[in-house]
C-alpha cells in the first residue's frame, strides 16, 4: 500500500465527503486516531457509514438515525469487516472525525491527524483481516506523514467517546506493526 502524494491511498475506493476543509497547518500530519462504527448500531456490512459519511443518511431508514440527521462527519478511511478499505477525505486534507479532543495539550486534534474508522462496536472483536488492513494502512501513512503517536478516539475525547472500544487489540496491533518494521 501507498499514499501518493494527494494524500489518497492508491488502490483504495474512493467515496468523496464533503465533511472536510484545508488543514491549517499542511505539513502538520503527526497523530493517527483509530475508531469503530457500525451503522445502526450492532449492524455491519450496509451502507450507513456510508450515507452518514456523504451526507446521504435517511432519518427515516432507522430509529438511530434521526439523532444523526444534520451530523456533518468523516474520517479519512473506513476498514470494513471483509478488509475492503474505504478511503473518503485525503490525508492532505482535514476531516471531520475527531470532535472537541485534546493530546498532550494540542486541543482540536483534527487539524494535526488522520483518523481510521473500523466498522465494528465496542461489543463485538473485530475481524483479523481488520487488522491486516490496519497494520498496512498504518504503514502506508507512517511511510507518507511523520506520525508520532498512534490513539483510540476514547484517548482524544475520553468524556465523550469509548471508541474503539475494549475488543480492539492494541498489543496485537502493535506488535504487528512492530514485526512489519
């Protein structure tokens, strides 16, 4: 895997998100925050993150989603259960993934990251061909950016979130990431 200089991953599909703007600082790409989704909730392999990501969700298709109607979000990739990743923002860019978040002291932690949803939930493990992809999209934008530290969203926001939540294996990750060195 690669990043091109656009900051796209070649090879990936590419679904455009109007949910981005310019960063403020380009050349400051140093945090990469990992997430889970699954939309509805507990449901995998539809096409809400989809929608929720290109603002194409229907409030009517599903009770959850009326509390998500107006919600203008998304994060640079989404690894899907099945490993297909989903690249929806380049990395050049700023996307809306990360909220009100601080890390070590730098709040508004979108202009300086890229974040990395996986669709999953905070009740069930994730697939390992998740990992797979997560571990060659990692080394993908560590090759392209200088990434210094590597977070769940629950370390960015922990008031307000829990993802990836407690089946996501960070030592398995890690030490993957380790190996591929």
């Amino acid at each position: 895997m690669r990043i091109d200089a656009d900051g796209c991953l070649i090879h990936a599909r590419y679904i455009p998100s109007p949910n981005c703007d310019e960063r403020p600082d380009r050349n400051d790409i140093s945090l990469l925050v990992i997430h889970a989704i699954s939309l509805p909730p507990e449901e995998f392999g539809g096409e809400g993150v989809i929608e929720l990501f290109t603002n194409r969700i229907n409030p009517q298709a599903h009770p959850y989603y009326q509390a998500l109607a107006g919600l203008r979000v998304s994060s640079h990739f989404f690894i899907r259960r099945d490993g297909e990743i989903i690249q929806f923002v380049p990395c050049t860019l700023r996307a809306w993934h990360a909220g009100a978040s601080n890390w070590q002291g730098r709040t508004c932690c979108n202009d300086f990251s890229i974040g990395i949803e996986l669709e999953g939930s905070d009740n069930q493990p994730f697939e390992s061909i998740q990992y797979t992809r997560l571990v060659e999209l990692t080394r993908a934008i560590q090759a392209a950016y200088p990434i210094n530290d590597i977070v769940g969203h629950t370390d960015i926001a922990p008031q307000r979130k829990t993802d990836p939540g407690p089946y996501f294996d960070w030592q398995g990750y890690r030490e993957a990431l380790e190996a591929t060195r």
